[in-house]
C-alpha cells in the first residue's frame, strides 16, 4: 500500500520509478559494476532499492551504513561492517542449502575481520556458480567516519579484482557522498572508474497529485481537488511526507486540516532532529542562515545581511563555507538563478514560521 509508513520491498508496491528501475536492471545485466544513486531524505531510495534486490536473480545484500554508524555511537568500526557482509551472506547461503560446515570453509579470512579477504572469498564462491553478487551501501556516506578502512579504496580494489562483486551506493546527503567518493580527484582510489549515477528527482504537481490519489484509492477514501492542490501546496515533491499524510488521514482517520498540521508537527521535529548534529559546530550562524533563506531571503547578499542582524559580523569565506556545507548536507539547493532554497518543505515552513522556538545561540 502507497501509505504504508515502512519502506517498500516489492516493486509493486513502489510508485513509478519505472526508469530507475530500469536503470539499475540495466547496469547490472551490461557488467556495470558500480551504480550511485542520489536523493534527498524522503524522497524513496531506500523503497527503490529494496524493491529492486527482492525481484532480481542475484545474490544481494542491503546494508544500512547510518544504522551501523548510530549503533557503534557515531563510528564506523571495520568489524561490524565485516560481521554484517559476513552473517547476511552466510545467511543467503543458508537459503541456498548450503552447511554450516561448508559456510565456514569457504572463507579463508573467517574471524580476521579483513574485508577485502572477505568480498575475495564471497566472490570466489559467486564466480565458480557463474552468480552475481549485489553489495547495496545505503547512507553510504557515513562510511567516511570510519577511522580504519578508507571505502573508496575498498570499492576501486573490488571494481578492478573482484568480477562476481556489483555495488549500488546511495546517499541522501548528496555533496558530502560525492566527495566521499571523489570521482574527479586524479589522487582519489575511485578517479577515471566507470560508474552509473542516477538522481531521484521530486514528484511533480501531477506526480504527487497521481500519488495520492492511488493511495487514496487503495484505501477507499476519498480526495477533493481541493485538498490536492492545498497538500502539493505545502508538501508536495517528497514521497515520504505526502505517505504521512495519506497515512493520517485514512489510517488514523484525520480530517484534512487535521492530517496536514499533524504532519507539519511531527515532521519538523524529525527534520531538525535530522540536521541537529550536522550544524551543531556553528549552529548559531547555520540557524541564521537557514532561517534566512526559509524566510524568502535567496540572494548571498541578502542572506549575509540577515545573518549579520542575528549572529553578528560574518567573514564572505565564512559564509561561503557554511553555505556550502549546507548544500554538501542537501539541506538547501541552489538553482538556476543562484537563488538558495530550503530542499525540505516541512523544515522551510518550520524555520519561516513566526511560532517556530528556534535559538540562535
């Protein structure tokens, strides 16, 4: 069901993404061995990549990065990366019908924690069945926390050793992944390699419009235009928050008002939780900012001007920078015009909001 709050894990269930699927399919079936796919948060890349590994025929396995990283309190330990790669696939070969016994001796590295021994030993395995082997990083970009292993280099290894072995990486910090995998540094592991990126865009108006619909269908409650225009108004483009609001309002019930403040609510509290330790060094001049622009102010100079009236005297090079971060994070976007945008519009309305109790200290 399209109002179901938890990822999807059939292609059925998704909505459209016929093209990235497609995409994906056809990467995988030409030999690509390296797939990135980009998104802001809620936008549907965890739904599309799981839906995709469930129909395909090759051996995949799905990790979530941020999930390790929050576990191991803001750390990525190469051993648990190791200890999941290796407890899923011996799983999957569990599946298979293959021993405990014969699991264990398939891998040379067993309790070394070397990860590149390990994705040499999986793809041995894979390569005398003639099977592909689909290793999915998502929030990839927390992989840059890691103190012991850099990934990039662990990916390029694979790209250039490793036949049987496919990644598909996702991010929805989409800066900090790109930098993360450096692709245009010539002093990078990963420069000059062959690799597919696909970009999840927002729904349109009639996307979005089309979304609730079905959804609403599904459910057999009824939409007015009106209330589709108001909702793409105020939420439409991302996914995960028109889900919130079809959920509220036949799940639970809500009337329209009702689902749509609810949503506002909760949402702006998952946003700002979202950003809270990304922005915590500065997080007197990053709130400014952000604020700043949620309040219409698009221009440089006008967002150094209001950040000026709350924080004080800003050097350009300091504004500069946080402003990059905060595109780095897809917080905000920048577009044609150069005019800054807040990406999220749950957050935009929140920090414009007059009732918003946000501290700029």
């Amino acid at each position: 069901m399209l109002f179901d709050l938890n990822p999807k894990e059939n292609v059925s269930e998704l909505f459209d993404r016929k093209n990235e699927l497609e995409e994906l399919s056809g990467a995988i079936e030409r030999g690509e061995k390296l797939t990135v796919v980009y998104g802001v948060r809620r936008i549907g890349k965890t739904s599309l990549l799981r839906s995709f590994i469930s129909e395909k025929k090759s051996l995949s396995i799905f990790l979530d990065i941020r999930q390790i990283y929050y576990i191991h309190k803001r750390t990525i330990p190469s051993e648990a990366v190791y200890e999941q790669i290796l407890r899923e696939f011996t799983d999957l070969m569990g599946i298979l019908g293959i021993g405990a016994e014969e699991q264990t001796s398939v891998f040379s590295a067993y309790g070394e924690n070397n990860i590149t021994n390990l994705l040499s030993d999986i793809n041995k395995w894979c390569s005398t069945r003639k099977v592909k082997f689909l290793l999915v990083l998502d929030e990839a970009q927390y992989l840059r926390h890691s103190r012991k292993i850099s990934y990039d280099g662990v990916i390029a290894w694979s790209l250039d050793n490793l036949k049987s072995i496919f990644f598909i990486v996702s991010g929805s910090e989409v800066g900090v992944l790109k930098e993360m995998l450096d692709f245009e540094n010539t002093k990078a592991p990963l420069y000059g390699r062959f690799r597919n990126e696909i970009l999840l865009k927002k729904l349109s108006n009639e996307e979005s419009s089309e979304f609730l619909l079905r959804g609403f269908k599904e459910q057999s409650h009824k939409i007015s235009d009106v209330e589709i225009n108001q909702v793409n108004g105020k939420i439409g483009g991302l996914i995960g928050w028109l889900t919130y609001y079809g959920h509220y309002r036949t799940a639970n019930n809500m009337a329209h008002n009702d689902a749509l403040n609810k949503v506002f609510s909760e949402g702006s509290k998952i946003a700002m939780s979202e950003i809270e330790n990304l922005i915590k060094k500065s997080k007197k001049r990053y709130l400014a900012i952000m604020t700043g622009i949620a309040k219409g102010m698009g221009s440089w100079a006008d967002i150094k001007a209001y950040t000026i009236t709350k924080t004080g005297k800003i050097p350009d090079s300091g504004l500069d920078m946080l402003l990059s971060s905060l595109i780095k994070f897809s917080i905000i976007e920048k577009d044609s015009s150069g005019s800054y945008k807040i990406v999220d519009p749950i957050l935009r309305e929140y920090l414009s909001s007059p009732s918003s109790k946000l501290s700029h200290r």
